[in-house]
C-alpha cells in the first residue's frame, strides 16, 4: 500500500477505535430486562441476582411503565428483550393477549399466594409485590396555602385545591394508570369519568414518572401528590414534611410482576432470573421497596406505612384494566393530555 | 447544544478561491490517485453519516406504521390535530419573543465592549461564555429554585408560574445569549471611524449617528445573530422538558411521540416540520453573510472609542447586570446541589452527589468523558482532512466542491432530527452498519456530524490563511503533498485544530438532543443522565451532574488555553517576526 506513516496511523487508530466501541463480544449471556423498577432498585436487584448466577449479566433498559409496555408492543415482530421483570401486571395481561409471552413455571412457585400469579397452569407472568395508591400531603405549604387534609378521593375536587394537585400521566406511568381504573371499578364507569373531569379542572399538571406527584410534595413544590404509598413513606423518612394519606373510597393497586418474552434466544438464562424472581431472597428485596410481596410471611413492616396495607387494598379486577387499558387511556389522552408534562 | 457559533461567520464564501492549483493534465500520478480516493472517501463519509440518514428519515415521514407509502397523509394528520399542530404556534412565540430579548441584551453588552472605554471588558467577556460549558438542562434547573413554587425570588414573577413560556424564554436567553454575543460583538467591530468623523463634522445628534451610522453598519450582524437565536430555541430540547411544564413545543413533541408512544412515523414528520424553519434561517443568514463581506472596503479605518465617563459607567452597569445573571444562575444550581431536602433542611452535604443512590451513576460520567475525548480526536482528524482536500485539494474540483457543501448541511439539523434519522438508518437489520447501533461508536459518529460545519468553517479559514504557492513550490520540487500537509499546512493550522477539538470536545459533554434517541444502557451519558434525574424528581442530583459537565469543560478550556500558549512558541514564532 502508498500510505505514509500518520496517515496509516490514523487510519489504523480509527479502525481500532470502531472495533474497540463497537464492544466485543462477552463470553457469559447477557440478559436483556425491560423494567420499570424505580432506578434506585435496579443496582441491588442485578446485585442480589449475580451472587447466585455470576455467568449471567444484566442489561437494564428502564423507563416508565406506559413507555416499556409501548415499546414492548412497537416490537411485537422483532423482539428486543430477552425477561420483563418489574412491569405493571396490567400490562403484562395486554402482551399476554397478544401472545408475547412465553409460559414457564419458575422453581418455587407453589410457595407464592395464590394472587400473585397468572392463574393457567404454567404461568405466563409471576407476580413480585403490590404497590398502591396514595396522597402526598406536604404539611407546612398546606398550612401557608390554608389547606384542609383531604381524606377522600372526592374531596380532591373541592375548588379550595384547585392548581394545588399534581398526579401522574396514566399513558407514562403505571401509577397513574392504577388510579384511572381503580376510580373506574369504585365510582362505575361514567361516574369515574365525571370524577376524573372534575378532578382535572384542580390538576396543576401530570407528570410523567408515577414518583415524580410525590418528590414534588416533599420539595414543596405542589402541595399534593397523587402517588404511591411507599415513595410517600421513603420521603417522609428522609425527612419531607409529608403527610400520606390513604383516601378511604379505596385504593388502587398494582402488582409487579415477571415474564419470559416469546422469542428470547437466551431462554435458559431467562428461565434461571425467573426462578430467582420467586425466590424467598427475592422477595425480601422487593419488601424494602414494598409492603405487600407475593412470599407469604416474610414481610417486614416499613416505617410510616400501614400496618394494614393489605385490608386498604380495592378488589382489582385485573382482567378488565387490562382488556379496556387502551381504550381507557385513549379517552383520558382525549380529554386531559393538554395538562401533561412532556414525553 | 446546536452547532451554530460565531466561528462561521468570520468566513467568507470560499468556493472562488478554491482549486486555483491546479496540477498539470499530463497523467496522474500516484498522489493524484491517492488524493481523489481521499476526496472520495470524504465524500462517501459524509454520505453515510449524514445524507443517507436524513434520506430515510423523509421517506419514513411518508410511511405509516405499516411502512406502506402514504404520501402528505401523516402532514395532513398533524396539522388536523389542534393538540399537535398548538405546538407550532407555541415554539414560534417562543422563539420569536427569545430572539427578541437576546438580541437587545446581546446588543447592549456587545456596545459596551465595542464602542466604549469600559474597564474589566476582558473579565466580563470571559464570563458570558460560561453558558456554553453546560448542557441547556442546567439553567432551566436553576430556574426552578430561583423562581419555581419553592425558588428564592418567586415574588418577582408576581403569582405567576415559572412553569411554561415565562420558564422557557428565561432559560433560552441564559444559554443563547454567548452565542448571539459572538456574533454581535464581530458586527459592532467592523464599523469604519471615517463614517463617524463625518457624522460630528456634520453635528448629528448621538441618537442620529446611531441610526445612520451604528445600526446599518451592524445590520447584517443583527439580522444573522436574529436567525441564530431563533434557529437554537425553536430546536433545543433541554429547558423546555425541564421547566416547560404543559406548554408544549416542537422539540418536546418529537420527544414524546418517539420515546413516550413510540410513535416513529409522527416523530418523523415533526422532525420534517421543525426542520423547515432551521433550513430557512440557515439559507438566510448565508444570504446575508455574503453581502456583510462586501460591506467594509479596504480603506476603512477601526472604529477606537473614546472615554466618556457616562456612557461608559452606563454600560459598565448593563453589562455588570448581565454578568451578574449568568453567575447567578449556575451559582444557584451549585448551591441546591449541596443543599440536603430543598426547602426544609438546608443544610448542605454532598449526598445528591452518590449519584449510585438515585439509580444514576459516576460510570455515566465518565462514559461522557469517554465520547467527549474520541469525539474530540475523531472528529478533529476527519474535519481538519476533509476541510484540507477541500482546500488545498488538486483533484475533482466539482467533488471538492459537493464536499464543501455537504459539510454546510449539518449547522441546519436540528440534533433531535439528526438522532431520530440515526435510529431510522442505522437501526435498519439489513443495514451493513448496523453493528453500531447502541454502541458508543454510533454516539460519536452522530456528533462528530452534529457539530461538523462550524470546524469544517474554522478549518477553512485557518488553511486559507496559508498562501497556495506552498502547495505549488512542492508540487514542482516533486515533494508529495502530504509531506507538505505534515511539514507546513498541520503545523501552521495547530491553533486552529487545537480550538477544533475543544469546541468538539465541549459540545460532545453538553449535549442532550443529538443524543437522546441512540443512547443505550450501556453508554448512558451524563447530560442524558441529567434529564433522567430531572424527570425521575431527582432535581438536585440532576444539577449536581450538570455542575460536572460544566466543571470539567471549564477544566478543558483552561488546559487548551494553557496548551495553546506552549503550541503558539513552538510553532507561531514566524508570525511575530
């Protein structure tokens, strides 16, 4: 070859460069997991997971529950991720309607509550914890703003709360969606509508992460959160003027769930998370975020939450959220999108 | 953060000069041979990377989910939408009430350290740029404590809502506002003393002499600042998701139509439309350009200001306001990312820096030192080559020439339309590249393009600044021209690629746009990071990473200017004969 000295420099440097960010190839598997866990979660779950099976390495790809499910759905035909692990249940029921999972029965499952799986003999999804519903109540702004505590989901509508309610998007956020259906089941349909217009005239805005109502709370930047029970608790521990309120109509919930996505190529890898997602270890894991697990008798009471979680809990009819998740959500789009945040 | 800056505008239409050496048509010569591949090579470079992408990217606005060809219908669905279609209205008022701000402040600050006898213009220029060295994320997170519902000075805004346009245009002048510097302070430079004489012979009246005189001469200055203004608010991403609340824009639709619903096929067509207002300005400020070259003949005489205690402390204190500002704002994120539960226990701690508790990480930050550097290398070396074959090239003068406009192209792509059209492209199965897509090497490239046009234009300008009889004397001792290229042109050119590289380097750290659409888990990036953090509520770990990005890019430019005085002896010394 004709190439003087730099260039043949450079054009060895920018070959190795590209043969060196492209990545090579590493010797164990590596899962790709679609999650919505919060981030902080993802760390000591991958950590807790690899101190059993060290050849399998995880790779997260994490966003709010709304975006995974689309994005799961928008690849249908090519699929991308090998395990779901940490997505609304809702959800899963949608792909499992669309015959996107792929059934397995994880060792250990007989031991899990019988509430906490998909009911077909070889499960499509396992169930992890239940979160639900709740209000961030920021104390001293309520003062300043003459606020009275809300105890009720209606009494959110009352005019004196208006621009001072802040609630996540239920197409981004799985929180959101959990309110949406639940004040569906708890009002019936047309009067959950009319809740919801009523509720929409106080919204200041929706967020896009179901966590995000409540962080604003505490920072006092609006002086309700529609959230979910264990971030009110995790920030009032921290030290946020809050307090949570668990509306006594009822409240919505959601369970966590765990899936093999049909089409994966690394099946017994994914197999190997799934046992571990059932696993006693696990579910000890889970209860640091989560007062409700799907492993009977190892939860531990979590400071300035409910010792009666449970009995607060709606009877959640999860079947019918997730047949009308799509036709719900689009009505809500229609009607309420002007007030979301970005995203 | 766009690539448009002032750099470009202090070159001038080059394409005249261009191929003037021209070899003998005798028979080509190895070296000839070598140098049409480069130049093809280049050419095919800026194919790939850029014009393909773009390609399918139009196609894809034409398609519907299916992929199946369905001419104007996704136009006519988003224009239908009134939801949609507000977005256009809002991102026009806020660019247009933006460009209107910064313009006067820009303008104020520039006359200042122009036309008057100021002291501490050297400091106070420093200082404006300090915007520059952060991602567009960290002023509007700033805003947010300074003005939000909790924000220390939230009764200025009187009861209303920092949240929307207010939030928006206060973040897009924060961080414009370095950029419209530039290009005004070069346009008050070029003015011509004679004028001025003539007009206090004549006795004209100060405020006469500033409209005859002062503002046609820096007319074409305001005209083109006016377009770069509009072009980086209506096209940036980072403060509207921030503190836009439910104001909606063009940027933060393509946004939420992509990764929200993952609605490709509309985010391509948003793209499409906030891509026509940046093509128009681009092709308006190089109109006008052209005619600010022929302005100011060879005679004129610079403009030297006199003092004039008045003004000058007039300005001083307009300029002083300004400063003060800009120190406020980045002083405020730094502050609340030291303060422990913003509002109710201020004391400070480093805690919002683990960022491992908040599910970010360190490793993002130094992924983002890791693209920033190969950007940096990368980029410099295939600019600066490119920009020489255009140059001092002796082969395929009408190629030459497709490259020099091919390398203008990217200054008009907004970074969100580049990094959509890069998911498009390079996320195709049946794409030879697609081995890239989700590595860090599909990061780079995508910048490396992003910010091409503004070194390629400083490139262009340090080569011509190097007489063309060099290239000549070598040809005919017979001395191949890339001896010459390491012997003569890359030493005399050192300054200039050296300020390459740190203004890649620097936009590699700080952009969100172009990025936003490609990254992967693994090459997570610490500006990225910044707007998961924000959008997670994590706001003071957002601006304490932000505080990072903006430390190190400062660290980076202090070296380059330290570096660049050694380089300056080493090879400059001819200059100061």
């Amino acid at each position: 070859m004709y190439l003087t000295q730099p260039i043949k420099k450079i054009t060895l440097g920018l070959a190795g460069a590209i043969a060196l960010m492209a990545g090579s190839a590493q010797a164990n598997t590596e899962l790709k997991v679609y999650t919505a866990l919060e981030t902080e979660q993802l760390r000591p779950y991958a950590k807790a997971f690899n101190a059993q099976y060290p050849d399998i390495s995880i790779k997260w790809v994490r966003d709010s529950t709304g975006i995974v499910t689309a994005k799961l759905l928008a690849e249908k035909n090519n699929p991308q991720a090998d395990v779901i692990w940490g997505l609304a249940a809702t959800s899963l029921l949608v792909l499992k309607e669309q015959d996107m999972l792929e059934p397995y029965a994880p060792k250990g499952l007989a031991k899990l509550s019988p509430k906490f799986r998909d009911k077909a003999a070889t499960p499509s999804w396992v169930g992890m914890d239940a979160w639900m519903a709740s209000l961030c109540f920021n104390t001293i702004e309520a003062e300043k703003l003459g606020l009275p505590k809300p105890t009720r989901w209606e009494d959110l509508t009352k005019p004196v709360y208006k621009g001072h309610v802040v609630m996540p998007n239920p197409a981004s956020s799985g929180t959101g969606f959990l309110d949406v259906s639940s004040w569906l089941q708890l009002f019936g349909e047309d009067k959950g509508w009319d809740y919801m217009d009523r509720l929409h005239n106080n919204i200041a805005r929706y967020t896009h992460s179901g966590s995000k109502p409540c962080k604003l709370a505490a920072a006092g930047e609006a002086p309700i959160g529609i959230s979910f029970a264990y971030k009110g608790a995790s920030l009032k521990k921290k030290g946020a003027p809050l307090d949570v309120i668990y509306p006594q109509e009822g409240l919505g919930w959601d369970m966590e769930a765990a899936s093999i996505v049909k089409g994966t190529k690394n099946l017994d890898a994914a197999r190997k998370l799934m046992d571990f997602a059932v696993s006693k270890e696990a579910n000890k894991l889970y209860n640091k975020s989560f007062a409700v697990v799907a492993y009977p008798g190892i939860a531990q009471q979590i400071p300035y939450f409910p010792s009666d979680a449970e009995s607060l809990m709606m009877n959640n009819d999860f079947e019918w959220s997730a047949s009308n998740r799509k036709q719900i959500l689009s009505k809500w789009q229609s009607r309420y999108d002007s007030k979301s945040d970005p995203k | 953060m766009s690539g448009v800056a002032a750099d470009g505008l202090q070159v001038s239409g080059g394409a005249q000069e261009r191929g003037t050496v021209k070899a003998d048509k005798v028979r080509l010569s190895r070296q000839d041979y070598l140098q049409r591949g480069a130049v093809l090579l280049a050419v095919f470079f800026l194919l790939v990377a850029l014009v393909l992408p773009l390609g399918t990217m139009l196609i894809k606005s034409l398609q519907n989910t299916e992929g199946e060809f369905v001419g104007l219908a996704n136009f006519i669905g988003y224009i239908r939408n009134p939801a949609l279609f507000q977005s256009v209205l809002n991102s026009l008022q806020i660019a247009l009430i933006s460009t209107c701000v910064v313009l006067s402040l820009a303008f104020l600050f520039a006359y200042g350290l122009t036309r008057t006898c100021m002291p501490g213009k050297k400091t106070l220029r420093a200082l404006t740029l300090l915007p520059l060295f952060a991602p567009s994320l960290l002023p509007a997170i700033s805003l947010i404590y300074l003005l939000g519902n909790q924000g220390i000075f939230k009764e200025i805004l009187m009861g209303a809502s920092v949240y929307g346009p207010i939030g928006i245009v206060a973040g897009m002048c924060f961080w414009v506002f370095p950029h419209v510097l530039m290009i005004m302070i070069t346009a008050l430079s070029n003015s011509d003393a004679r004028l001025y004489e003539a007009a206090q012979v004549m006795k004209a009246s100060p405020v006469r002499t500033f409209f005859t005189v002062t503002l046609p001469s820096a007319k074409y200055g305001l005209i083109s600042a006016g377009f770069v203004a509009f072009t980086l608010v209506i096209t940036d991403f980072g403060v509207p998701k921030v503190i836009g609340g439910d104001f909606k824009v063009l940027a933060t639709d393509i946004y939420k139509q992509v990764v929200g619903q993952q609605n490709f096929q509309m985010g391509a067509v948003v793209s499409v439309i906030l891509l026509l207002p940046a093509v128009f300005s681009f092709a308006a400020d190089r109109l006008v350009q052209k005619k600010q070259v022929a302005m100011l003949s060879a005679r004129a005489v610079p403009y030297v200001p006199k003092p004039n205690p008045v003004k000058d402390n007039i300005f001083l204190g307009i300029c002083l306001l300004v400063v003060s500002a800009i120190l406020l704002v980045i002083g405020m994120a730094a502050y609340a990312s030291f303060v422990s539960f913003w509002p109710y226990n201020m004391e400070l701690s480093l805690q919002h820096y683990d960022f491992e508790s908040v599910g970010s990480s360190w490793g993002y930050y130094f992924n983002s030192l890791e693209m920033a550097a190969w950007v940096a290398v990368i980029g410099t070396c295939i600019v600066f080559l490119n920009a020489y074959l255009v140059e001092k090239g002796r082969a395929f003068e009408p190629v030459r020439n497709l490259l020099h406009l091919m390398a203008m192209i990217p200054m008009a792509v907004p970074g969100m339309v580049l990094g959509l059209a890069y998911i498009f492209f390079f996320n195709q199965p049946d794409n030879p590249l697609n081995f890239i897509y989700a590595t860090m090497a599909i990061l780079v490239l995508n910048s490396v393009v992003h910010f091409y046009t503004v070194c390629h234009l400083t490139s262009v300008t340090a080569l011509k600044q190097i007489d063309g009889e060099f290239e000549s004397v070598s040809a005919s001792l017979k001395i191949p021209f890339y001896v010459t290229f390491w012997r003569v042109t890359l030493p005399v050119s050192l300054p200039a690629v050296l300020e390459i590289s740190v203004y890649l380097f620097v936009n590699a750290m700080t952009t969100v746009s172009a990025v936003v659409f490609i990254y992967s888990s693994d090459t997570m990036l610490a500006s990225i990071s910044v707007l998961n953090m924000d959008e997670a509520g994590n706001t003071a770990s957002a601006a304490g990473m932000g505080i990072m990005i903006l430390l190190t890019c400062l660290a980076v430019k202090g070296l380059h200017w330290l570096l660049s005085q050694q380089v300056l002896e080493l090879t400059q010394g001819w200059r100061n004969r």
